[in-house]
C-alpha cells in the first residue's frame, strides 16, 4: 500500500471469458452480414420491379403508324406519358402538355420548347398543332410531324 491508504495496481473486476468474446464477435458478424444480405436483397428486388415496370411501358407503347393524342405527351421531355397524367397549359388558343409544374414553367417561359423539327421536311412544327407519333426506336420518345402528309412519307421511308 502507498502512504495515505490507497492502494495500487488494477481494479478487480471481472475479465471477459474467451466464449464471451467469440459470442460477440460472431454475434456482430451474423449481424453485419445478415444487414448486407438485406440491402442486397431489397436492391434486387427494386431492379427488377424497375425492370416489370419498364417492360410494361414498352408494352403499352401505340403501334409506329398510329399517331399520338397532345395529351398523352410531356412536350418538354418529347415523352409518351401513357396512361400517366399530363397537365394541359394554354397559350393563347393553343393548348401544349407537360408532365409536372417545372415542365409547366419552361413550356411558359421558352418559346424554344414549344416547337420541334418536323424529320421530312426539316421546318419547324408548333408543337400544339403538330401531328405525333413515336420514334422508331420505341424507346418512348417522340416525333413531331407538320402535317398527315409528312407522317406518311416518313412511315413510307421507314418501310
């Protein structure tokens, strides 16, 4: 013992037994593992819901000689919407389709947007009065066309 009663050295207490430590540390690792077969699970899932979903948009893609209604379109994007809503925006006596408020926005402010290049004839289509189909890539995007005409002779060249 030191001067003034104190005593030196380690305080007693109870040391951890080796099954204690390996429990624990097999304990942590089932833990940690079983977390990471969770997340990879759950990304898998996500990636092939995203995959049935995909499918299922392509699927409901009109034939390539079918024109399109302006409603079903986001003229900002040049995107088939589908069955998804489109909110109408009317300037003047056109009406002009996007596919959420920020599509609204730019298709206000930017003159630039409502109109596209017609791919017969290389002029360019007001949007609103533009006859519509889809790419021939079927990947959802769109085309704009000046007349029935134009559409024609491009399905004619497709062919």
């Amino acid at each position: 013992m030191k001067a003034g009663g104190k005593k030196t050295g380690k305080k007693p207490g109870k040391k951890k037994s080796n099954f204690e430590e390996w429990f624990i540390n097999i304990l942590a690792i089932v833990l940690l593992g079983g977390t990471i077969v969770v997340i990879v699970f759950m990304t898998t899932q996500s990636a092939i819901n995203d995959d049935k979903a995909k499918e299922a948009y392509l699927a409901s893609l009109p034939p390539q000689q079918d024109t399109i209604a302006h409603s079903k379109i986001c003229m900002v994007d040049d995107f088939y919407q589908g069955n998804y809503p489109t909110l109408p925006l009317k300037l003047s006596t056109k009406t002009y389709y996007g596919c959420d408020p920020k599509a609204i926005r730019e298709l206000t402010a930017k003159n630039e947007v409502r109109s596209a290049t017609d791919p017969v004839t290389g002029r360019k289509v007001d949007k609103a009065a533009a006859v519509i189909a889809l790419h021939p890539k079927r990947d959802g995007k769109v085309l704009y066309f000046e007349s029935h005409d134009t559409f024609a002779q491009y399905l004619q060249k497709l062919n």
